[in-house]
C-alpha cells in the first residue's frame, strides 16, 4: 500500500469530502428539479460544477501519485467517461433535458458507482 506524506494525505481527504459533498448537491438538485429558476437551487448547480472542476484539477495530481496502482488510474479515468456523458446528455448545456429523470436514472447511479470504485482506492489510504 501506498505510504502517503502529510500533503498528499490532506488534499485526499479533502478530495473525498468533495466527493461526499458533491453526491449530496445531486441528490439536492434530483430533489429540487422543479424549481429550476430558485436561487438556491442556482447556487448548488453553479457549486457542482465547481466541485466537479476541483476533482478533475485533483486528478491531474493524483495520477503521478498513484502512477503504479492501475486501479487507481481506472477509476480516475471513469470519471472524466462520467463527464462526457454528462455533456452528451446536455446537463450543461442551456437547455437541459427532463433534470428529475437526468439525475434520478443517470446521474446519481453513476456518480454513485463511481464514487463508490473511487473510495475503495482512497478509503485504505486514509484509515489506516
């Protein structure tokens, strides 16, 4: 197992509170879907896409640490999949299609998954 300094210890749990954090803006704006012009609701999006900008500066970093572990790699490398699909799907575009049925059936169950995949690599990292 990887032996982590200070630093890299840090930014990684800071990495999976964004993650954590980020799982609840989705199930925020799922729940919220309705009341798309709500400022709050505004601020949670606009907070996402910012928190999903900070995971991916993260994962430049992260793959020179974790250059040796494949599993890692892969599972960084699903997420930037989980981006292009949201782009493909038009969550940010203008015009998005139906959100409720975008982050209820898509949306959460990937990043979910993802996350999921994600921590098994971190989880070990920060708990011992």
């Amino acid at each position: 197992m990887m032996r982590l300094n200070e630093e890299e210890f840090l930014v990684l749990q800071q990495y999976n509170g964004l993650l954590e954090s980020l799982e609840e803006a989705f199930l925020y704006l799922c729940d919220k879907a309705d009341q798309p012009e709500s400022s709050a609701v505004k601020q949670v999006k606009e907070d996402s896409y910012l928190a999903i900008s900070k995971i991916a500066e993260t994962h430049v970093v992260m793959v020179n640490w974790f250059s040796h572990d494949e599993d890692t790699l892969q599972a960084i490398g699903q997420f930037e999949g989980f981006i292009d699909e949201l782009e493909s799907l038009g969550h940010f575009s203008a015009h998005p299609i139906n959100e409720k049925e975008v982050f209820s059936t898509y949306l959460i169950p990937a990043f979910e998954e993802w996350k999921v995949d994600m921590q098994k690599q971190l989880l070990p990292l920060l708990t011992h």
